[in-house]
C-alpha cells in the first residue's frame, strides 16, 4: 500500500485524495483550514460534488482516508506529496502562487524522507523547476527528492467519474524513475500515459482549456451569424460534431463560460504569451466573445421587451451556477447578467437548486425564491442561465400562467423553440433561427 499525502483540500485535492483512497492506497489529506480538516473529519463535505460524500466516508471508514492540519503528520512515511492548492488569477492576470510557494516550503520544512512532490496545480510553465528550487532551499538537511507535473482534468459536477476514466494521464518530469513511480499510481486507471518535461506538461494544461475555451466562443460567434441569416446554431453544432476532426463536445452557444478555469487559464496563458512579447490575438478575441456574451444576453432581454429601460419589469433567472450540478458561482456569468439588468433597472429575482445561499452574498439586491414557480409568479420575464435538469421537466404551462408576461429567453438552449412557441411563450434561444426565422 502507498503512502500519499494530498496538499490543498479544494476542488482538486479533495477528489484526487478520495479517488486514490478508493483505488486502494493510504492517503492523507492536508489543510492549513482548521475549519475544512473538522467537517472533514465530520463528513462534512466543504464543496457540492455528486458521490463526493459517499467515496470519503467509504474511505475513511475503510481506514485508507485521513485528514490533518499537520505537515509532520502529513508526510510522515510519505512516498508522494500532491500539491492541489489554489492558484487565483493576480492583478493582471498572471497565476497568483503565493499558496504553491507556501505548500513547497512547508513540504521542504517537514519532509521525512525520500519523497516525489507531484504538483497537480495550474500553474505557469515553468513553475516545476521553481518549486525544486523552493523545496531545495528550504530543507534543513539533503534529503533527495523530484518534482513531477501532473495537471488535473477533472470537470466540476462530473470530477470523480472524470478522475476515475481520464481520457490521459499527463506527467511532466526530468526524473525518469520519479515519473515512472507515478504513472505506477496511475495504472489502475488504464488510461493512456504521457510522460514529457516539466514544462510541456504544464503547457498541456493551459493549451487544452484554452482550446475548450476557444471552441465555445468559436459557436458562439457561430450563433450570432446564425441568428443574423436565420439557421439553428444547436442543429450546426450537431452536424460539425459528427467530423471525427471536430468532435461534437463544447459546441453549445449560450452566454459563455465561467467557472474557476478556463476564464483564470486563458488570461493566464496570454499573460504569459505577452510577457515574452507576443501578442496572443486568438486568446484575446476567445476572452472577448465571452465577455460579449453577457452584454448580448441584457440586451436581448431588452430587445424581447422592446425596452432600453428595464425600470419597472421583473426579471426571474433561472439558474446561477456557471454550469449545473456544482455549487460553485466563480465567474458565472449569472452575476454579472444580473448586475447588467439591474443597472438598466430591472428588479431581479433568481432561483438556483444548489447556490442561493452563497450567491445572494454575491448578488444581495437579487431576491432568491425557494422554488422555480414562486420565483416566476408575477415576471415579465424568465431567463435560463444554467443547464440544470430539474429546469427542463419544469410544468411551463403553471409558470406562463403567473407571470405577467410571458417572455422566456433560454441562454442555454435547453427549450425546444417550437414547443415553447406552442405553449404560449415569447421564446428566444442562442442562435436560434430556423429556415431564414431571424433570431433577434
Ligand atoms: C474545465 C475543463 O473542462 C476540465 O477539463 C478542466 O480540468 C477544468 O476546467 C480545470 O481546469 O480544472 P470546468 O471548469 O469544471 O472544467 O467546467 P466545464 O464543464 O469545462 O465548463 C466550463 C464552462 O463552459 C461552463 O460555464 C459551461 O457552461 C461552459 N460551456 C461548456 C459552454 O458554454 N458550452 C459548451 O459547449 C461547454
């Protein structure tokens, strides 16, 4: 059995520590948060991820998963130290790694033994060799140890089936055998391995969400054409997806990405890119049609009432989540949609299966209902922001009937437009024209 001690108990650390729990090795989890290593302790899960809850009690009834504030404890008999501590975007969009440079060196103060610091963080190329250097600088005494790369993959809602079935394992390293030891780990996964340098390693992070960004803002520069010339962006997307070369994920027009990555990850790639003095032009329009996103889903509520002042009208959000199945609000567009409408003078109210506790600390002037039918009752107009399912089996019928207008504009797609038509609504997708039917 393997000893792995897990550093950070966010998003990443927590799966990639319950996951290796579950695949059989000892894994201990650390936090310098007292507060997140109690609940932990407690069962109490700091984040909403579909099993999470049920793999960590598994685990840690098994005896094979274990948290602490301690690095001593931590890395007592340690083989591997994950680094999965957050890296939030600086001032000028540059990775922020005050939090990667305090784990190396507390890693450095306590390390026990021979040990494979393994750095599962997105940081800038070139961050491997400067945690070695951190590591090396702030050890009492010589103790042999190698640094290996290892981005993480997982996608928010779907992380443990993702972490479970990669479609790769990347690791990045000078050291052969250290890379070999990892990939070790890895081999219950029987997922294709790739073993490079450091440095390629950490740019395959950066270069895939950069290019899922990229995909995304592609459709939607798509959806806007299609709007102007009348054709079905949902149906494009589809026929473009059956081209093996395309592939038909990350083709869905709507107002944009959010979350925790891709927004900090591009920025952070061009920032890189510019401070070589490149100028990044495709990141910089991805960045751009994303933030136009937003701006066009206000204006399109405008348009649908036939207003540029939305003083006096109610607008219901459905969905606030930057995507469904987390609780996470990190750059959902949902906020600034909001902000965006109660600047042209709407009144806002918002219904969200999972995020109205911490998004009404975000958005206080945003009123949250317990349910999608209270918070529709007397709208002007409803807007979907997030794909939840529990919104595609709402009764519509009950819903058109208690708002005062019924006007409906979908920023995920996720209605049919003619059934929408045919129940009454005023209905506006994304990119959704039909046989020269302009979508404006
Ligand atoms: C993303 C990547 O998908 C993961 O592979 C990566 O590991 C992770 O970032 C990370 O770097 O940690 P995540 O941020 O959880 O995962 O969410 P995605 O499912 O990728 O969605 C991101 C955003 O893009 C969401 O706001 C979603 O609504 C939007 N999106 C996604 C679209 O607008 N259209 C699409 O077709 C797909």
């Amino acid at each position: 059995m393997k000893k792995i001690c897990v550093v950070g108990t966010g998003y990443v650390g927590l799966i990639t520590a319950a996951c290796f729990a579950d695949l059989g090795n000892r894994v201990i989890g650390l936090d310098i948060n007292e507060k997140k290593i109690e609940g932990l302790k407690n069962g109490v899960m700091p984040i909403y991820e579909p099993g999470l809850k049920e793999l960590v009690d598994r685990n840690m009834n098994a005896g094979r998963l274990s948290f602490t504030t301690s690095y001593t404890e931590a890395l007592k008999d340690s083989q591997f130290v994950f680094i999965a501590v957050g890296t939030p975007s600086g001032v000028d969009g540059e990775a922020d790694l005050r939090y990667v440079a305090a784990a190396a060196r507390s890693v450095a103060q306590n390390m026990q033994g021979e040990l494979i610091i393994i750095n599962k963080s997105t940081v800038p190329v070139g961050t491997g060799d400067w945690v070695a250097g951190i590591v090396a600088e702030h050890q009492a005494e010589a103790i042999p140890f190698s640094v290996v790369s290892c981005p993480e993959f997982l996608r928010e809602g779907a992380a443990i089936g993702d972490f479970m079935n990669p479609h790769r394992v990347i690791l990045g390293s000078l050291d052969e055998e250290a890379a070999d030891k990892v990939a070790q780990l890895h081999l219950p996964l029987r997922a294709p391995i790739v073993v490079t340098d450091l440095r390629t390693a950490e740019m395959i992070k950066y270069a895939s969400n950069a290019f899922l960004a990229t995909k995304i803002s592609f459709i939607n520069e798509i959806a806007n054409i299609c709007e102007d010339l009348g054709a079905d962006v949902t149906e494009v997307a589809a026929g473009m997806g059956y081209d093996q070369r395309i592939g038909a994920q990350f083709l869905q027009a709507g107002i944009g990405y959010g979350g925790s990555c891709f927004p900090k990850d591009v920025k952070a790639l061009a920032h890189m890119a510019e401070e070589k003095g490149r100028h990044p032009q495709l990141l910089h329009s991805v960045m751009e049609i994303n933030d136009d996103r937003r701006e066009m889903a206000v204006q399109r509520v405008k348009d649908m009432l036939e207003k540029e002042s939305l003083e006096g009208i109610t607008v219901g959000l459905l969905g606030l989540t930057f995507k469904p199945n987390t609780d996470d609000m990190r750059e959902s567009p949902a906020v600034n949609i909001a902000q965006g409408l109660q600047a042209a003078g709407a009144t806002v109210r918002a219904y969200d299966p999972i995020a109205m506790e911490e998004a009404a600390q975000m958005l206080p002037n945003v009123k949250m209902l317990p349910t999608p039918y209270q918070m529709a009752e007397g709208c002007d107009v409803l807007m979907v922001n997030t794909a939840w399912n529990e919104f595609r089996q709402l009764d519509l019928r009950q819903i058109r009937d208690t708002m005062k207008q019924p006007l409906l504009f979908d920023g995920r797609n996720i209605y049919d437009p003619e059934k929408m038509a045919a129940l009454g609504f005023k209905y506006r997708g994304v990119g959704r024209g039909y046989n020269g039917r302009i979508e404006k």
